[in-house]
C-alpha cells in the first residue's frame, strides 16, 4: 500500500475530503487547527480533538510500566485481591511477552461454586489474540482451599500440551484461595 499523507489518512478516519490546498502542513498543524479545514463541523472538530489527546497519552505512555513476572508471587500479588472473595470459579489466563511483562490478564471463563470451564480452544482463542510468548494459568477457589483438584491437574496438562503444539509456553497453573496460593510449578505437577 502507497504511503498516505497526513491530510489523506486523517480524511478517511474521518470519512471527510481535506482540500490539499490547505496551509496545513503536518498532522500536527491539523490535529491544531481543525477548524481550518473547510466544511468541518463541530462533531468532526471534537473527533479530530479526541485523536489529538488519544495520541498524546500514547506517546506519553511509559513502556517501563510493565510489571514482569519472575515468579508466582509476582502474580499472585495480583489476582489474589481481584478473585480472592469471588462466589465463583473463575478461570484466568496472563498473557506475557518474551520479556515475561503482561500483556493483558483475561477472564476466560465463569464456572459454579466448585467448577470452571477452561478448554483450550476457549483458551488458546483468546491467546492468539495478541503477541503472546507464554502464558500463566490461574483460577481461584471459591472455598479458600487452594489445593488443586484432580480435575485441576487434569485440565492443566491438557492445556500444557496445547500450548507445545502451539508453540506457546504455559508456565504455571497458580490457584487462588483466601489470602493465599498455590503454584503448579512449584508443587512439580508441571514442568
């Protein structure tokens, strides 16, 4: 694809012809002076004004805010107050990039009082979402109890070996109970 000019890709963000005759020479000068752009209205200026702030924010957005996962207390700080008095199981998946930052940390599923349903095509949907490198698995119990169930265990490895295939890393399976955690990793249920 041709590379557009400014005036050309805010045109079709905006579905609007910009006149190429304008004084304005730079997105900045249009993201500044809207109203110069002949047959703008006022809808159209509040756009342009709302792109203007939405890209200051991203170049102000500081890539050394990423909080990187190094072990599983790193991640239990911070699923354990988000799921920690939830009146059901819900199944997480953090998404890390090859650094082990968070990408994005998702609910995949809401099960009953004592069950969740995690299948990998549910889970792996969602994963290849973004650029994902690896992934850590996390739900909680309901009941406090962090110890894993043999369903647990079961629905991990599966979700392990879909991941090999994948080529996406499941690094640990942590369950969140009252305060406390367990690591699959750590327990050696998983490599």
């Amino acid at each position: 694809m041709k590379t557009k000019k400014d005036y050309e890709l805010l045109s079709i963000v905006l579905g609007l012809k910009i006149s190429t005759d304008l004084k304005l020479n730079s997105l900045a000068d249009i993201l500044q002076s809207p109203r110069a752009i002949y047959g703008i209205g006022q809808k159209k200026q509040e756009k342009i004004y709302a792109l203007k702030e939405i890209l200051e924010r991203l170049l102000k957005a500081d890539k050394n805010e990423r909080i990187i996962i190094n072990k599983p207390n790193d991640i239990a700080k911070i699923l354990i107050p988000r799921y920690r008095y939830a009146t059901q199981e819900n199944f997480i998946i953090v998404l890390l990039n090859t650094k082990n930052e968070i990408i994005s940390i998702n609910d995949i599923s809401t099960g009953s009082l004592n069950s969740s349903i995690a299948e990998p095509r549910e889970v792996f949907r969602e994963v290849l979402k973004y650029p994902t490198s690896s992934v850590i698995l996390a739900h909680n119990h309901p009941s406090g109890n962090p110890n894993p169930s043999v369903e647990d265990i079961k629905i991990t490895k599966k979700l392990v070996n879909a991941g090999k295939i994948l080529g996406i890393d499941v690094l640990d399976h942590i369950i969140i109970g009252d305060n406390e955690f367990r690591s699959l990793k750590q327990d050696r249920i998983i490599d």
